[in-house]
C-alpha cells in the first residue's frame, strides 16, 4: 500500500483533475490521478478550438498534458476506477481497480504499426461514434499516456481466441495478453472528484429528429466533424450525402432550461454555439449561419462583445426563437419549426444542417461513486458542494471541482480545480 499520507487522490483526469494536480503537485504534494479512460485530458481534448479566445484546444492542453506525465510528484492511474474507499480526512484509504492494457507500458513507443495491421475496426467513441477505430488504438494522437491499448470487449484473441497480429508485427514485444486487472490501495490524506460531465442524448425530445434525421447532429458531434483531426479531416460535409452545407443552423438549451428534462442553464452553450458558428464561417466565408436562442447568456468578460463580433465579423444571424420541431424534407434537409418570440408568428426555415447544443448532464455513474465515496449529489445528480464553499463536499476531506459539480466552462474548471487543490492541500499539510 502507498503509505504516504501527504498524498491527494484527484478522480478525473480532464482540464479540472488535471489542473488541481498541477496545482498540488507544485507545492511538493505527491499526487494519484485515476482516470478511467485510457489517456487523460477529458473533453476538452475533444473539442476543435475553445472560445473565448479561439485557440486550438489540444495545442493549449497538450503541453499540460506533457506536464503531468513527466511531473515526478504526479502519479498516472489511467483505465482505473475507485472501488472502496475507508478511513477519514487525513488519512483515507483507497481501493483502486486498475485495469489490464495488455500493452506494456515501459516498451510501447506508440509506433502505430499495430494498429495499422489490427483487422478489428469499431465505433471510436473519441470521434462520436463518427468514425471507426481498431481493436488496438490510443484514444487520440496526442494522448498521454503516448501508448496503446487493446479493447478487450473488442479484440480477436479475446472474443474468438484467434489474431494475435499486434503481437506479430510489435517489434518491441509490447503486446502482452497475460497481463491482468490488478487491484491498487492506496492511503492518502484528501481526495478531489473531477469526474465531469456527460451529454444529454436529444433521442429524448422526439421532435428534433436526432437519430432519424441523419442532418442533425449534437454541437461535440459537431466538434469533431470540423476538427482537422476529426473524422472528415476538418473538411466540414454533411452525414448525408457528404456535400459541402451551405446553410447551418444552431439551437441553444436543448434539454436545458426544459421543465421536461434539466430545469439548469447549461452555462457554456450560448458562447460554444457562436464558437462553432465561427469556425464553421473561417472554413467557409459563404456560410449563412443561423443560431436559435431563448436569451443570450453571456455573463463572463468579454463574452457580449464576443456574441457581437460573431453578429458584425461572421455574420451570424441571431433568432430569438422557441424551436417547436424540426421536419425533414426529400432530399434530407431539416426544416426548423419555431416562435418567433419577437412576433409570436410560428416560422419555419430550410437548413442544410442542423447543431443541437445539447445539456451537460451528471455522469451515468455520478451515483455509483457518491456511495462509495459517502457524499451527497444535489436533486440533478451532480455533486453537491457547499454554499459557501462550493468546491467542499458534504464529507470532510472530499473536495469537487470542473463539470462533476455544475456545467462549467474551461477557465472556470481550471479556477475551480485550483480551488479544490488549496483546500485539499490544507488537510494534507495540516498532518
Ligand atoms: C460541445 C461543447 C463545446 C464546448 N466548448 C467549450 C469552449 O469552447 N470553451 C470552454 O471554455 N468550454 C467549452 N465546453 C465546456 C468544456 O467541455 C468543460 O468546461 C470542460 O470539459 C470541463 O472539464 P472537467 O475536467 O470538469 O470535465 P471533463 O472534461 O468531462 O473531464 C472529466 C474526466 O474524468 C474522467 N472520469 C469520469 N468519471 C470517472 C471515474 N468514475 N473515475 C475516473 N475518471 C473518471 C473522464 O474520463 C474525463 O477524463 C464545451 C462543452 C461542449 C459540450
Ligand atoms: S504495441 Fe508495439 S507496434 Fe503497437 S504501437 Fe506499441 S510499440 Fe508500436
Ligand atoms: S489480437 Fe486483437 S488487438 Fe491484436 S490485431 Fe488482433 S484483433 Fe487487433
């Protein structure tokens, strides 16, 4: 067991977890980050560029993501979760479920030929769903850890006991099928959640057409459709029929702000819907663009004259509008129904395609880890902190910071992650 009880465990390895590692581990503090899937970075790493400044995401992340890899106060748990924890603030003690890579860390250098030569493709999850991975894959090129792993669910060898090709072509002998689920306990002083977010799934309001209609698609759907990384190469074309759209339309709060599904403001949807619209224009200056709002909810520095360079520079057209449905005509074009507020008139308007900017919602498994961790979520599902002290659980010694608490945008996560690691650092020092 880890014994040193100077140590923070931070859950959640996106920009949150990964800023109040930094944080603690700058102070001298060691750190276990456990993050549940195979490469930090969370969704950020997912997105094209950040507003409100336009940046490349992943070139502002990775060199953070570099920093914690080689940081020697920071210790990488990746595809591990928590699975019992005990003891109290100042001294808790950690079960950790680590699962098998089946890649040896220490000799893969990430040379791809494996997954060149794995025969098994499936939905990337990364992409959306958008494209096809292998069997053998990293979750994204620039991913931290810079290794593979084999998807067991998904593997030849593992499902029908045949393959074994990575295992051939690995000049480095990194493949190893032995390699087993190991269980990790650890003692630490305090513990951050930074587990985030998840996505609402608009297959709930019927009336959108998403999933049937193959031209609406989710604004982080939309993220990777238009990043150079992405799926079509950062050439933007419609799932359709992959024609160039001329047309694009955005529709704000959907699922927020919805008695019928989640009562809460979104927080980041009125400005990552004027960024997207702005990306879409700088790859086409033809663009007509569209953004369907119920008000605008631009309350950070900067943000209003963010909304109106979008109006003036990208010609962004705003519409104060309750969508009612979207319909779909013979050639797969969507077709928005809406209010228009300013005239009570119901409209409609032809699109080539259509991005909804769907609610950040509770993870699916927020409640799983409040039981094992013993503190309270609020009436939405994400975890409660406290009024005063938002970034405090209900438990001392269990702090929360990013997405996992309420929908955030990134300054505010890394603020909050900042946060979480000065109040978890006091514990640790206090011992
Ligand atoms: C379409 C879209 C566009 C956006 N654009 C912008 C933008 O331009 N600018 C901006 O500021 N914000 C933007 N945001 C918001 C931004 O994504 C969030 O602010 C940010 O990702 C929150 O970071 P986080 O670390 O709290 O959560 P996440 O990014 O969700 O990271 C959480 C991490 O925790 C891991 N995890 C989850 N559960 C567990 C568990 N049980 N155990 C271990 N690990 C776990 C996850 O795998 C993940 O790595 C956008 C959001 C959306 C939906
Ligand atoms: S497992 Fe081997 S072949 Fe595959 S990326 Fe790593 S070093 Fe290259
Ligand atoms: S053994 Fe599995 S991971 Fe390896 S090449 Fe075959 S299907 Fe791909």
């Amino acid at each position: 067991m880890g014994t040193n009880k100077k140590s923070v465990m931070v859950i959640g390895g996106g920009i949150a977890g990964i800023q109040a590692s930094l944080d603690l581990a700058e102070q001298g503090i060691e750190v276990k980050l456990i993050e549940k899937n195979a490469c930090i970075g969370g969704r950020m790493a997912q997105l094209d560029k950040t507003f409100p400044t336009n940046d490349c995401s992943i070139c502002i992340l990775a060199p953070k993501l570099a920093e914690c890899f080689r940081h020697p106060s920071i210790q990488l748990y990746t595809l591990s979760e928590v699975k019992d924890i005990s003891g109290e603030a100042g001294n808790f003690k950690v079960k950790i479920l680590k699962k098998a890579r089946y890649v040896k860390e220490e000799e893969c250098i990430n040379c791809g030929t494996c997954i060149e030569k794995c025969p098994m493709r499936v939905d990337d999850e990364f992409d959306m769903l958008l494209r096809k991975r292998r069997a053998i894959y990293i979750d994204y090129v620039q991913g931290v850890p810079s290794i593979v792993t084999i998807d067991r669910d998904n593997c030849l060898f593992f499902t029908k006991g045949a393959c074994r090709i990575c295992e051939k072509v690995c000049e480095r002998e990194a493949i190893d099928f032995e390699q087993q689920d190991e269980e990790v306990e650890l003692n630490v002083g305090s513990i951050i959640v930074a587990t985030g977010y998840d996505i609402f799934n608009p297959e709930y309001i019927e009336t959108l057409g998403y999933g049937r209609f193959p031209n609406v698609v989710t604004a982080l759907e939309f993220e990777r459709l238009i990043c150079a990384s992405g799926p079509l190469g950062g050439h933007l074309l419609r799932p359709s029929d992959k024609a160039e759209p001329k047309k694009l339309a955005f529709i704000n709060c959907v699922g927020s702000r919805d008695i019928k599904n989640n009562p809460y403001c979104s927080s980041c949807c009125c400005m990552y819907t004027t960024k997207e619209a702005m990306i879409a224009y700088e790859h086409d200056n033809e663009l007509e663009t569209s953004i369907f709002y119920i008000d605008l909810r631009a309350a950070g520095k900067g943000f209003r004259d963010y909304i109106e360079r979008g109006h003036n520079e990208y010609a962004i057209n705003y519409i104060k509008g309750k969508v009612a449905k979207i319909l779909q005509d013979e050639a797969n074009n969507p077709v928005i129904v809406y209010e228009d507020i300013n005239t009570s008139k119901v409209k409609q308007i032809k699109f080539d395609l259509v991005i909804l900017a769907t609610s950040m919602v509770p993870k699916k498994d927020a409640s799983k880890l409040s039981n094992i961790l013993g503190v309270e979520l609020d009436e939405y599902n994400f975890f409660k902190g406290g009024f005063y002290h938002p970034q405090k659980s209900s438990k001392e010694g269990i702090f929360l910071c990013g997405a996992c608490r309420e929908p955030m945008d990134i300054p505010n996560s890394v603020i909050d992650g900042s946060g979480a690691a000065a109040k978890a650092a006091e514990i640790v020092m206090r011992e």
